[in-house]
C-alpha cells in the first residue's frame, strides 16, 4: 500500500475529503456555491477552528454578526465558538476550501516536524 492518497477534486459538487484521501487529522471540503447562494444555517463548533481559503470568486461571512467581505486569495481563520454563516455574492459563484483542525492541537511546524 502507497503512504499517500490522490484524488481530483474538479467540478461544481462539495467533496470532503475525509473519507476519500484517508484524513486521520483534519478535515478538508473543497466546496462550490453558485452565486446568489449559502449555507443554509448559522453555526459553531465545539472544538475545531476553521481555516477558509477562497480560490474564486467573492462573498461574504456572517462571524457573531459582523459581516466579513472574502474575495479571491483570501485566507480566513475562524475559532471554534465562532457562530458563522457562508454566503456567495449576488453575482459570482464562490469556491473555497475549509480546513477543521482541533484549536491548539499543533505541536510543530513544518520545520520542526520535518526528518531530513
């Protein structure tokens, strides 16, 4: 067995790639939403900040009530306790990623962690 998973991730659809590449320590959606559109709920999370990556187009976060304009290139962390909403602007479609880790969990950077 190969010490890595490879997928493609192309397309208009949601692919979370916890069970598709073999995630053990986060975990990563490559998401589409069309514009005009969102997540359809307010929420927050127990223990997992969020990292979000905007690869196109533009948007907005609702973060405890503040909205937050994203565009391309834009990275967003987001603390767990945080209560959040998604939404792509009226006219363009978004397309990011979000990233789970536990908050805290780092031990090392890459550096730190790497075997040479």
């Amino acid at each position: 067995m190969a010490n890595y998973q490879k997928i493609n991730a192309s397309g208009n659809e949601r692919v979370e790639l916890h069970d598709r590449i073999g995630l053990t320590g986060a975990e990563i959606s490559v998401n589409f939403m069309p514009a005009g559109g969102c997540v359809p709920f307010v929420h927050a999370h127990k223990q997992n900040e969020e990292i979000y990556i905007i690869l196109e187009g533009r948007g907005s976060m609702i973060l405890d009530g503040e909205t937050v304009p994203l565009e391309k290139n834009d990275f967003l962390r987001v603390s767990p306790a945080a209560r959040r909403q998604i939404f792509a602007a009226a006219d363009s479609d978004l397309r990011y990623v979000c990233i789970q880790v536990k908050e805290n969990s780092l031990e090392g950077y890459t550096a730190a962690d790497g075997i040479m």
